[in-house]
C-alpha cells in the first residue's frame, strides 16, 4: 500500500472531501504509476480520481463500527513516532 494513503475510518471528526480526493489520487498515481499524466491520458487520470474519490466516500459512510472513534492528533503522533524510529540512525 502506498505509504501517503492513510486509513480514514472512524476518525472524529470524519475525513474530509479533501482527505478523500487525496488518498484517491495517490491511488491513481500509483496505479498509473504516473505522478504527472501526459495530456492524451489527463482526462482518463481526472475521471479516475473523482470516481474512486466518490466511491471511497460512498465506502466511508456506509461503514459500521463499534469501536470509538480515533483522535487524529495521537494517530498522527504514532504515525511521527513509526517514521523517526524507520528513519532513525
């Protein structure tokens, strides 16, 4: 899995549109193996975005838990914690 898709179920307050496209782009970019399509192929890339994004969001909010919701700040603390302990030394 790409390392810049971050999981973005059950978090308080709920991903944001932004969050979605993003990780759906990353998606795509990966896929195509592309950061930058060419001209021919940029609105096959664009589609490919807004439909993975509008279905990922579809995908969020149909989810179910019982778990309580996550707290961004810790998250992206442990998420800090894991990339100095990788890069580290």
């Amino acid at each position: 899995m790409c390392r810049n898709i971050r999981p973005l179920h059950n978090f308080e307050p709920p991903a944001t549109d932004d969050e979605v496209t993003s990780a759906a782009l990353q998606f795509v970019r990966k896929v195509a193996g592309t950061t930058k399509p060419s001209t021919a192929n940029q609105d096959a890339f664009d589609r490919a975005v807004a439909e993975i994004a509008h279905i990922t969001r579809h995908l969020l909010d149909d989810l179910v838990t019982t778990a309580p919701p996550k707290n961004r700040e810790v998250e992206a603390a442990k998420r800090r914690a894991r990339a100095e302990a990788r890069y580290a030394g």
